[in-house]
C-alpha cells in the first residue's frame, strides 16, 4: 500500500511525463513543419531572384505547398498512431492568408521589397505568440527571424535583398527546425 503522500507524488510524476510527451510531439511535427518551410521558403527566394517577373506564381506555389506539407505532416502515418489534423488548422491557415493579403495587398499596398519583409514577420509573429505556450524555441526563432529581416530591409541592398532573405527567413526556418529537434 501506498499513501496518499506517495500517490500524490507519483501522480504528478505522470503529469510532468504527460507534458513532456505533449511538447515533445509538439516541438517533432513543429521541427519538421520548419524545415520544410524553410527550404520552400530559401527556394522561393532564390527563384524570385533569378526570376522575378514570376514572383506572381512563385509565391503562391509556395505557399500552397507549405500547406499542403503541415497537412500531410498532421495525418497519422506509421509512427503516428492518433489523428492530429484538425480542419481548425486548415481554417486557420485559411484566415491566416487571407488577412496578410488584405493587409499587405488592400491596406498596404506593398511593394515588393515591402511584402518581402512583411511576410517573414507576419509569420514570426506567430512563432512568437507560440512560444508563449509551446516553449522558447518558437520565441527565439521568432525574434530572431524578426530581427534580421528587419536588419535586412534597412541595410541590404535591393539586388542583394532577396538572397539575404533566403538565408535569414528560409535558412532561419531550417536551422530552427534542427534546434528543435536537438535543443530544447
């Protein structure tokens, strides 16, 4: 028999194992999201360099395909035995769009060096409000991003912009995906 003390006790050893477990996925399907982004995001930037008179299309593709990698990343597989997505994400990449646009597109009336740095930072905003619940790693990640996208706009050249992004937001993105998945 144990006590209540003792129960007690290893009650909440199971929770403590329970959080853990939960940040743990969290921080595996997040790492992997990152680093998929992260090289969609470098390949667009480097496509928009070479080939700017289609960043029409290439940024869109882009982010169809970042989508797309979160929903195939969210259904359960082999490993996975649970469902994790959920249409509330799908709905709120949906909303998430749809008001970068209209801000970007109806309010702001970007150009393209503006919407350059507008999205990094639309993006990391969301990181950051992240890692208020899920851990510093998104936190840092965010202000980090941030930061150098911001150092980037005011101190890049325009011909040289696009490249720096491909570093700061796409390389930004892949290396946080393998902090998370090492760190933390």
């Amino acid at each position: 028999m144990i006590d209540s003390k003792e129960a007690a006790a290893a009650l909440s050893d199971i929770d403590d194992m329970v959080a853990r477990v939960r940040q743990s996925r969290i921080y595996d399907q997040a790492s992997q999201i990152a680093i998929i982004s992260g090289a969609l995001v470098f390949a667009g930037n480097i496509a928009n360099y070479f080939a700017a008179h289609y960043a029409f299309f290439i940024w869109p593709t882009v982010n169809i395909l970042n989508v797309v990698a979160v929903v195939v990343i969210s259904l359960p597989g082999p490993k996975r035995v649970a469902r994790t997505f959920d249409f509330r994400v799908l709905a709120a990449f949906l909303l998430f769009f749809a008001f970068g646009i209209f801000c970007a597109v109806v309010l702001g009336h970007f150009g393209p060096r503006e919407m350059g740095t507008f999205w990094p930072i639309y993006y990391m905003l969301f990181y950051c409000i992240a890692g208020l619940w899920f851990g510093r790693a998104f936190l840092a990640i965010g202000l980090a991003i941030t930061i150098l996208t911001l150092i980037g706009y005011f101190f890049i050249t325009s011909a040289a912009f696009l490249l720096w992004m491909a570093v700061v937001n796409g390389g930004g993105l892949i290396v946080s995906g393998l902090w998370m998945r090492w760190g933390e």
